[in-house]
C-alpha cells in the first residue's frame, strides 16, 4: 500500500506561526527531507520532536535523489518536505519534488503555513486581485537588467524578493525606470519583532534607504504602470486607419480630427505619423 507525500510549510521569523496541523503531521512522518538539516533540527528541536528520520534534499540535489524520495512513498512510507522558511515551492526547493510525485502517481497532501508572499499581499494597498511573482531579482548581467525592465513595464503590480547584499542597487535603478506616481512597498523581518513595511514613491528611495536597515531578505510589491489611452494602438494600425479616412475623402487635417476623436488618441501623436499638414 502506498504511502503519504506531505508537503509542509515552515514559519518565515516567528515559532509563534506554527500550527497545530504542521507539528502534528511532522510528529507522525517516517522520514522528513528538508532543505537543510541543521536548519529544520533547531525547529524540530524547539517544539521537542526527536524521531524524525531527517534527510537533506536541497534544490541542486541530482533527478535521482528527487526520485528517491518518491520511491520512499511507494514503499508505504510517511514521507514529508519541508524548506528552511515558506512553503515548498514558492521560492524555495520543492517543485521537483511535486513533479515527480504526479509523474509516479502520488498526490501530495499541502499542510500549509506562513508565506512570504501572502504576508507581503496582506499588508500591501495596492494590490487587489491580480499582480505577478517574479521570485528572487538574478543576481548580475542581463537577465538581471531584463527582470528590473520587466518589473518597471508591468501593467500589473508585481511582487519580487531581494538579497540584502543587491536590494539598494537594484531599487535604486528600478526606481530610475519607474514613473514618478508608482508605489513600492518594502517589507522586512516580517513577523519578527522588528516587522517592518515601508511604502514609498520612486523619487523617496534614496531616504528610504538612508533610513531602514539593510539584513534579511526582502519582499518588495511594485506597482502596475499605468497604460495611456495612446498606448493601446499600435502605431501600424493607426497610420492604416489614417490612410483608410483619406481614401474615403478625408483631408490630412481631417482625418486626425476624427481618428483623434473616435480612438482618443492625442493629435500630436497622428501628426508624428506624417499627417494633418493639409
């Protein structure tokens, strides 16, 4: 008889966060994988579980030791994985793992807990339904410059983590990018004692981090950029509607005038396009 996948999340700062459910199941498990054992013993430590047969599995582990954790569950076993904060998979070491669970016909059961992510979500005013992860910033060359671009282009809000050895570099470019009404929202030790959330425009950065302290990592929510009525016709559609209107008849002059009207697009813009002269 096959046994038990869990997947369980740890608390992000606070012992305080952990549930119940979480120590109940980490009680009963055959063996428990974790991102890292030294980390996940002071845990277990903490709340006095000692049988847990705990065993390494970090993220750059080989497709084989993935495979062998499954093979664990086929063999009837109580098997759990757990990371050093968060829950598996958002940022952290765990995908892999879920995959291979599927592939082998195993559904992993989700005993949740505190999130990073959702702690940031909570506490940001600007977010309501829909916004992007975009995970940790690359740490150097262009997939860096093209993560920053990504964020700053964003018609969505956009939530993203940071090290504390690049967040001042990298915000203070992004902040370059941003347009001067964006908000950004900083959140650090959340849960801790020394929670805190800083909400700023581009144009406060530079206060903003002669103020608060650079240690842990950081969760940062950027603003969606605001789309202009222009920005939504491309600049080959509108010159086909132009040559289109004078086609039919219309004046250079009047063909701006009623494209301008009907699709609220700036004149100047139609002009730049090489009509309106006559």
């Amino acid at each position: 008889m096959p046994g038990e996948l869990f997947l369980i999340g740890s608390p992000i700062g606070n012992l305080g966060d952990v549930s119940r459910r979480q120590l109940r199941i980490l009680g009963t498990l055959d063996v428990l994988y974790c991102e890292d054992t030294r980390v996940t013993h002071k845990l277990l430590s903490h709340f006095g579980i000692s049988r847990v047969n705990l065993r390494s599995l970090p993220d750059d582990s080989k497709p084989s030791a993935w495979k062998k954790a499954i093979h664990e569950v086929d063999a009837g076993r109580k098997v759990g994985f757990i990371t050093d904060a968060g829950m598996p998979g958002v940022s952290d070491p765990g995908r892999k793992l879920v995959r291979q669970a599927f592939e082998s016909g195993i559904i992993p059961q989700v005993i949740p807990g505190c999130s990073a992510l959702g702690t940031l979500l909570a506490a940001c005013p600007f977010v309501d339904n829909n916004f992007a992860f975009h995970g940790f910033i690359p740490k150097t060359g262009g997939k860096r410059t093209d993560a920053l671009k990504a964020i700053a282009d964003s018609t969505m809000p956009v939530l993203y983590f940071d090290s504390p050895h690049r967040v001042r570099e990298n915000m203070l470019e992004l902040c370059e990018l941003l347009e001067e009404e964006r908000e950004v929202l900083i959140g650090r030790e959340m849960t801790k004692m020394h929670e805190e959330f800083v909400l700023f425009r581009p144009a406060e950065v530079e206060t903003v981090f002669k103020k608060i302290k650079i240690a842990g990592e950081f969760s940062i929510a950027v603003s969606g950029r605001h789309v202009n009525e222009d920005e939504e016709h491309d600049d080959a559609m509108l010159k086909e509607r132009l040559d289109l209107l004078q086609e039919n008849g219309f004046s250079s002059k009047d063909a701006v005038k009623a494209l301008s009207l009907a699709l609220d697009v700036k004149p100047n813009r139609l002009k730049k396009l090489g009509f309106g002269g006559s």
